[in-house]
C-alpha cells in the first residue's frame, strides 16, 4: 500500500474493518489492472498451500490508482486446480 496515497494504512485496527473496506474508503479505485499468470510455486508457496509436488498455481498481479497514482500492489498465489477466472461485462 502506498504511504503517499494512504498514509495512515499501517495504524489501522484491522480486527474492526478489511484492509480492502479501509482502502475502498479513504482511497476509492480509480482504476485496476489484473493480470494472471502460470507459475510453478517456490517451496515456501508450496508449502503454505499445501501443494503437490508438480501443482502449477495462477498468481494474480493487481495494481490499483486513486488519486492519480498507484495506490496498491498486491500479488496472489492461488492453487492451479482450486481458481477459476470468470468475467461479466455490459456494454
């Protein structure tokens, strides 16, 4: 989370909100990229996701702008054979 965006992120009580309601809050998205990628887990991923020897993950990279800039970064491993990517626009 950028400090210049939401300076006061890391006194936040976040057994009172989500770090997503807080952020939603005090820095509303301007904008967001995803982008998913295939990756073979480090041994510490592995590990924390009680992955398989051989089990692929998705990783989700996610940038989001408030106020003109970048206001988080986040990157999300997720188990290959427990993620599904679905999308629903109207035009």
């Amino acid at each position: 989370v950028n400090p210049a965006v939401v300076p006061d992120y890391g006194l936040v009580d976040f057994t009172l909100t989500t770090p997503a309601e807080y952020l939603l809050k005090v820095a509303p998205l301007q904008e967001v990229e995803h982008t998913v990628q295939a990756r073979m887990p480090t041994s510490r991923i592995k590990k924390l996701l009680h992955l398989k020897e051989n089990e692929p993950c998705l990783v989700l990279l996610r940038r989001t702008w408030s106020q003109g800039k970048i206001a988080s970064i986040a990157t999300l491993y997720h188990p290959g054979d427990r993620y599904e990517l679905s999308d629903h626009f109207k035009a």
